[in-house]
C-alpha cells in the first residue's frame, strides 16, 4: 500500500489513505427524497499500527475520534482508501455488552460469553470473575431491567474487561462506580489493556494515554495532525487546544 | 479471544473477512443466530404474562372480531376461509414489515463486535420460519381440530405460510432502503397492507369478488396462497380459474425480487453505514 511502511507479520491495523463523509439527509416538502449534504469525518488518514501497540487517539469533540475507532470497528463504510485489521476486533463503547433487560444478570453474562465466543469449559469462570468483580452479590439472579445505572455499569465493565480481544478499540474510557471502586475498574482496565494484543484508546485522559501508551495520535477537524511519541502528541493536543 | 479472522478488508465498495473455517467459528455463528433469535423472540414476549403465545393468539383473536362484525352486518361469512384468509395475512403482513424494519439494526443485539451479514441473514430466515410456525400453529390447531380440515390442508397451509412468509421479508428488504430515505413511504406501505387486507381474498373467498376486483387478485400473488390453501382444505377456491402462465409469471417475478432483496442485505447494510 502507498505511503504506508509495511512490517509483514506484525501489522495489526493499516490504514491507507482513508476518508469518510458522512451523508446527511436533509427532506423537505419540496424534497421528499431529501437532499444529500456531505459532512467529513476523516480526511486522508494513513496509519500503520503494529501488534503489541499500546496508541492513545486524542482530539476535541469532532475531530474524528470516533469516526476512525468506527471505521475500523467496520461499523462506518470509508469513502475513499482503504483499512485492514488482522484479528478479531472488539470495540468498548459505553458499558452495554448487549444486556437483555428481561433476563438476570448471570443469564446475561452466559448468554453473551457464548455469543462472543467464550469456550464453554471457561464460561462458569469467567461468569464467576465477572461476579465477583462487579459486587452484585445476589442481585446476580434479579433480573437486569432492575439494576440501577451504576449496578449496570458494574456489570458491563466487568463482562467487558473479562474478554481478551486481538485488537481493542476504546472509546472514551468509563467512570464506574464510587471511588474505591474506580480505582479497583483501572486496575482492572490496565490488566484488560495489556492483554489485549493491540489497543487504541480514544480519549481526553492526558494521564491514562501517557501511563498506558507509548505512541499518540492526535486528529483534529478529521485530519491526522501527528503521529509519533506520546509525550509530543500530548504537546501538540495543548497546542491546539490554546 | 481464539483468533478466526485472519484478516478484515475494508473500502467504499465492501468489507471482507479472511476467516479460518473451523469447529470453534461453525459453532460461534450458531450460538450468534441462536442469540439473535433467542432475543428477536423475548422482544415479542416482553413482560406479557402469555409471552410468545400471543403470536399464536393473535390470528385467532383478529378472525373472531372480523366474524362477530360481519355476521352482526349479515354477510353471512364463512369461518374457515376467513380463518384462512386472516391467518395467511397476517404472516404475510409481519414479514413485509419485518423485511421493511431491517434496516434499524445491523448489530444483531450484539454491541462489542461486528456481525457478519450472513449471520444477520441466517438469523432473519431462522426467525421468520419460528415466527411463521408460531403463527399457523392456532389457525392450524381450529382447522384440524374445530374444523375437522382434512391433514394435508393443513399441511399445504403451513408450508404455503413458510414460503409467503420468506418472500415476504425479502420483498420488504428491498423496499428498506427506500423507507430509510423517504420515510413517509413507510406510512404508504401500511395504507397499502391495510388495502390490500380488504381487496385481497382475506376475509372473503375470490369468487365473491368480480369485474376489475377480480382482474387485480388474478395478478395479486396472496390471492393464489390463500386460494390454494382454501381449495386444498376442500372450500370455495377459485385458484384453477386463474391463468397458469399469470400465476408463474408472477411467482417468478415475485420470486427474482424476494431472493434480491435477501441476498441484497450485505450490500444495504454497508451502503447506509454513513448515512446520518
């Protein structure tokens, strides 16, 4: 691929030259069928992300954060250029895992550990990990419409981190919980990030992106500003910011 | 995670996986289906204390309230062939809306990784038989049972429900992406279902029916579903007096659209992928 230096073997995600408009549709009476208006998200993005990589993806509010972890997540078609990912991608975004309100909390868990593709002979491990972590105690076997937002959050982080993804993608990291136990969720979330293979973390955390990452990408009205070491990424996000 | 995609390919055009075919990936695109429609299901049932059950009830429940008002206006209508009738469309009108809907989620419930269309596709086909089956099930039941329809109608009747039921939720996938676009078409689509409940032969056999009204069920496909079942189940059908080359000319047009729009819903899934 052009522009893009290729390490064979060791690539995880390469992103060529990538742009993606989104089409607005905007209707009115004279319009029915609306009027298609482009809006850009990413602007000629090239990237070369290899195994192993720990990358932060800083940016305001619509710079394109989302949009790319979407892009690659295969969730959002490019409009030019091209991406490749080399594993199973899994994608945290907010803490609903696909939780079916009118089961508990434990048949969510199983149900959805099948789904991702736990091995049966790990899922009662795995469901009595997820327990354990999220303190639901009883609560486990109530079912999950009648948990509290902070109960569902528990439970979400917990399944979610429990999974041991080839390629995460992170958008915006999540406060779970009263302090104690946020702390416990980062220590948590570490363990989770540093095994999963590859892991691009979107997010405003200037210290979480310098303790967990070692490279730093930081986009900006959609467009790649730079590129390289965390500590001149975070730099050049307070550059643009003031 | 064990590794079973090699490789994902992403541009404008498509997205493809390498993927290594193996036991553990034959048995998680079974286990997603199953999810799906496990939860496709309890979305129905929600928190009615009868569940899933009411999908059994509800033909039943429509063709007794149409019963009570005709006989109240004296058409004298027949039980059987509007049990027919109604049982048929009402397969027929949850696959076309069903078909139309797709549309609103391509993630197939499941939020943390992508699913691939062909286990969205395999899931909408799994859930529309289940549905199907759910459906007929009364109908079939007071027929065989009330009734005293001989077997094989109501065998016919279940395997026609199957077929109308497909073909239905592949035509209305290939009105989605129009729906998406102009949603107003969404409101047309129910005046026309709701139109051609009373214009179809539903309520009412097709030799009641005459001039022009007659000519449209001629070229209307329900029309040879419900008639043949009727015939089948030994009640006034008028499905022999139907052209043959009409009735395959259609069931082949209808077919070609139906498969197109199945086959089409990898294609729809990513066109509208950046639509906002």
């Amino acid at each position: 691929m052009e522009g893009v230096e290729l390490v064979v073997g060791e690539i995880s995600i390469l992103v060529d030259k990538l742009t993606v408009r989104y089409l607005e549709i905007k209707r009115s009476i004279l319009h029915p069928s609306g009027t298609a208006q482009e809006v850009i998200g990413l602007e000629n993005i090239s990237l070369n992300i290899k195994k192993g990589e720990i990358i932060a993806l800083i940016g305001k509010n619509g710079a394109g954060k989302s949009t790319l972890l979407n892009t690659i997540f295969g969730k959002i078609r490019p409009t030019k250029g091209n991406l490749k990912t080399f594993g199973r991608v899994i994608m945290l975004s907010g803490i609903n895992a696909g939780f079916d309100n009118e089961s508990t909390g434990r048949k969510n868990i199983i149900e959805l550990s099948k789904a991702y593709g736990v091995p049966i002979g790990e899922i009662s491990d795995l469901v009595e990990d997820v327990i354990d972590f999220s303190e639901l105690g009883e609560a486990i076997d109530r079912n999950y419409k009648g948990y509290s937002t902070g109960m569902k959050g528990k439970l979400g982080f917990g399944f979610i981190t429990s999974l041991s993804p080839e390629i995460l993608l992170i958008d915006e990291t999540l406060g779970v919980g009263d302090a104690r136990f946020r702390a416990k969720a980062q220590d948590r979330l570490k363990k989770f990030i540093q095994r999963s293979n590859t892991v691009l973390i979107s997010t405003h955390s200037l210290g979480l992106a310098k303790e967990m990452c070692s490279r730093g990408i930081v986009l900006d009205k959609g467009k790649l500003i730079f590129d390289g070491d965390i500590d001149e990424a975070i730099k050049n996000y307070i550059n643009i910011n003031s | 995670m064990v590794g079973i995609i090699l490789e994902t390919n992403i541009n404008s055009e498509k997205l493809t996986e390498k993927i290594i075919k193996n036991d553990f990936y034959d048995n998680l695109q079974n286990s997603r289906v199953e999810f799906i429609v496990n939860r496709k299901l309890r979305k129905i049932a929600g928190r009615k204390k009868l569940g899933i059950l009411w999908m059994v009830l509800d033909p039943l429940a429509t063709s007794l309230v149409y019963l009570f008002v005709l006989t109240v206006f004296r058409s004298s209508p027949n039980a059987e062939t509007m049990l027919i009738g109604i049982g048929m469309y009402k397969i027929f009108q949850s696959s076309i809306k069903s078909g139309v809907n797709t549309i609103s989620d391509f993630s197939g419930g499941l939020k943390l990784e992508r699913v691939s269309s062909n286990v969205l596709l395999k899931s909408i086909i799994k859930f529309r038989i289940i549905d199907t089956f759910l459906q007929s099930f009364g109908v079939i039941l007071v027929l065989f049972i009330g009734f005293k329809s001989n077997l094989m109608g109501v065998f016919v009747f279940l395997l026609l429900a199957q077929i109308i039921g497909i073909i239905a939720e592949g035509f209305g996938l290939n009105l989605a992406l129009i729906v998406r676009k102009i949603p107003d078409i969404g409101n047309i689509i129910n005046y026309f279902l709701l139109l051609m409940f009373f214009g179809s032969p539903v309520l009412y056999p097709m030799e009641f029916t005459e001039g022009l009204h007659y000519t449209i069920n001629e070229y209307n496909p329900f029309t040879y579903f419900v008639e043949y079942s009727r015939w089948n189940m030994g009640l006034s059908s008028e499905i022999f007096n139907i052209e043959p080359t009409i009735i395959i000319v259609t069931m082949l047009i209808l077919g070609f659209v139906a498969i197109r729009g199945l086959m089409s819903l990898d294609n729809l899934r990513w066109k509208v992928s950046n639509w906002s």
